[in-house]
C-alpha cells in the first residue's frame, strides 16, 4: 500500500513538473513573439523615418534647384543691363562731408553696432556701393533715407551716438575699402531664415562675404 502511495506522489511531482516546464516554454515563445514583433515595429519605424529624411533632402534639392536658377536668370538679365557700379576692395574713395561721415558712422551703428570690426567696415561699404550703382540714388542721404531700405535707420537716427570705431569705419568705406567684396545688400541669417522665405530675392542673391552676423550679397 505505502509503495503504491508513494508511485502515486512521484506520478503527482513528475506531472506538475511537466505542466510547469509545458508554461515556461509558452511564456518563452510569448515573449519571443513579442520581442518579434517589437523588432518589427522598429524596423518600420526606422524605413518610414528614412523615407521622410529621404523626402525631405529631395525637397530641399528642389527648393536649391529653383535658387539657383532664379539667381543664374537675374545675373543673365543684370548682364543684359548697363552693369552696376560696385566700389571694390581697393576702390576709389568718395567725396564725404562731415556731415555725411556723421551719417554713415550712425547708420553702422545701427546695423552693426555689436559686429566686429571688419562687419562694420562692410556695412557701410554696401551704402558706398549703392552710392556707385545706377541702381540707387547717388548720395549718400538719398541711400540711406530711400523708401524701405533701412527702416530701422530712419526710426533710431537722431537717437544713437557712435562710437569712435564706428566712425573709423565710416571714414574706411568712405575712402574705398570693402570687406563684402562689391555687395549691395546684406541680412542676418539668423533673422531673415532663407530657408522659410523661398520666394525671397535676397536669398536668390549672389553671397560675396560673410562677417560676424551677417551675410553679403549683390
């Protein structure tokens, strides 16, 4: 009796542990299927992720393909027209009351006030350069106070003193000397965002220099 009992216990043990080894093998193909499907799922992510960097690159080459052949049609159309101007880096010096040293020296410090030296220098060799195109009017006041250029200028004018580095650099662009390389315009990039402006003409524009902050164009 006690023998049968006792082959009924081990009969008992040898089917629970079979049962317990029959779950843990379930559990291990659950999270087998699971880690599966995780797997999965990261790979799909990462191909809808490379297909939007991928659309995006594409996008962003359009977008340059239009700059560039907007900019290579204005320079065609500038060539067709009587050539502007442009003072060079060894240009010759303009005639400059003091009055118009003033001027330039306060619009500096409004444009370039925080730049290094050099960027101060280039900004009023743009006024200089548009003084020399047939594009702008040719005195240094009609440049300055012309319709919609300088628009912070024209608000702040009578306010802000230079300093003497600013006009140091008004009397360096004045006689000549051009950091932008013959530019008309200049931007800070970090405020007008080439990119969020795609129809802009600035951003169409040839870059002749890039200083401090800010980057110039013609």
């Amino acid at each position: 009796m006690i023998e049968l009992l006792r082959a009924a216990r081990l009969r008992q043990r040898a089917e629970a542990a079979r049962r317990a080894a029959a779950e843990r093998a379930a559990a291990a193909q659950r999270e087998q299927a699971r880690e599966q499907a995780r797997r999965a799922e990261q790979a799909k992510q990462a191909r809808k992720k490379a297909a939007a960097r991928k659309a995006s690159a594409s996008s962003k080459a359009r977008v340059a393909a239009v700059r560039k052949a907007r900019a290579a049609e204005s320079q065609k159309q500038a060539a067709r027209q009587r050539p502007a101007r442009v003072a060079s880096q060894k240009g010759s010096a303009v005639a400059a009351s003091l009055a118009d040293v003033e001027l330039l020296a306060r619009v500096i410090k409004i444009e370039a006030g925080g730049e290094p030296y050099e960027g101060k220098v280039a900004v009023g060799a743009v006024i200089v350069n548009r003084m020399r195109s047939s594009r702008f009017p040719n005195s240094l006041r009609a440049v300055v106070f012309a319709p919609g250029q300088f628009p912070g200028v024209t608000e702040m004018i009578d306010e802000v003193r230079p300093s003497a580095s600013d006009i140091r650099a008004a009397k360096e662009a004045l006689a000549g000397r051009d950091p932008s390389n013959g530019a008309l315009y200049f931007y800070n990039p970090r405020i007008h965002r080439c990119e969020e402006n795609e129809d802009d003409f600035l951003c169409d524009l040839k870059v002749t220099a890039r200083i401090g902050n800010h980057v110039f164009a013609r």
